[in-house]
C-alpha cells in the first residue's frame, strides 16, 4: 500500500478514515474551544475573588472607621461634660470665696482693743491659712497641668486618627 495512494485503497476504508480525521479535528476544536473557556471561567473567577476580597476589606475598612467615630463621639461627649462640671465647680467656688474672704476679713479685723497678744495670734492664724491657700492653689495648678497635658494628647491622638481615616 505503500507508494499505491488513497485510490487504491478500499473505498471503505477511506471514507472511515476521513470520517475518523473529521472527529478527531471535530474534538480537537471542540477541546480547544472547551480549553479556552475554561481558562476565561478561570480568569472570571480570579477576578470575583479579588472583587470579594476588596469588598470585604472595605466592609472592615468601613466598620473601622465607625467604631473610630464612635470614639471620637464618646471622647467629645465626655470633654462637654467635663467642661460642664468644671464650670459648675468653678461657680460654685467664685460664690463660696466670697463669702470665705468676707469671713476672714472679720476674723482678721478685730476689735479696738485687742491686746498685741490677740493680735499677734490673728496674725498667725492668718498666715497660716495664707500659707494653706498658696499650697493647695500650687497643688491645682499642678493638676490642672496635668490634664491640659492630658487634654492635648487626647486631642492630638484624635487629630491623627481623623487623618488616617480621611487618607484611606
């Protein structure tokens, strides 16, 4: 058969083996068009899982960002209250040191005819309670630092934290 060509073969047997040559360029196509799409699925898959990832990323991006602004809300709800009860404290205080001077000042007066003894002794007394005011003003003065310190690291914390979260 070798050398004798198609012609001579059976006619039979040529159109099986066309046949045959027709299914397999038939499944050659087929898989490659089969092989094609499945990458194409592939690559869509791909990326749906990046789409889902970056929508879960931003969905704790988002929850971050809440539970920040809720701090920041507790932290400013907080300082109005506490400016709140400094200003009630300090009205409280202007009112009572009133009368406290008022107090004193009579204490302090005396009468006419006092010896240098009584006078010496209010005197002393009045020293004392100066002496008393001067360390418990330092004392205040000390904590009122303190929490302005305090105040200034809480707000420039916030200040950071609202950058960050205005940058992502």
């Amino acid at each position: 058969m070798i050398g004798l060509g198609i012609a001579a073969l059976p006619q039979k047997l040529v159109a099986e083996a066309v046949g045959l040559l027709v299914e397999i360029a038939l499944v050659a196509g087929v898989t490659y068009h089969y092989t094609a799409k499945h990458f194409k699925l592939k690559e869509q898959a791909a990326a749906a899982a990046q789409v889902a990832a970056n929508l879960a990323q931003s969905e704790a991006n988002r929850a971050l960002e809440n539970q920040l602004a809720k701090a920041k809300q507790d932290a400013l709800d907080a300082r109005t209250s506490a400016q709140t009860q400094v200003a009630s404290v300090a009205a409280a205080f202007r009112a009572d040191s009133d009368g406290v001077r008022n107090a004193l000042a009579v204490a302090l007066r005396g009468s006419g005819g006092d010896s240098l003894a009584a006078c010496q002794q209010r005197s002393a007394r009045a020293g004392d309670l100066l002496a008393d005011g001067l360390r418990v003003q330092a004392e205040l003065a000390g904590a009122a630092e303190s929490l302005a310190a305090d105040a200034r690291a809480v707000r420039d914390y916030a200040a950071k934290q609202q950058a960050l979260t205005e940058t992502k």
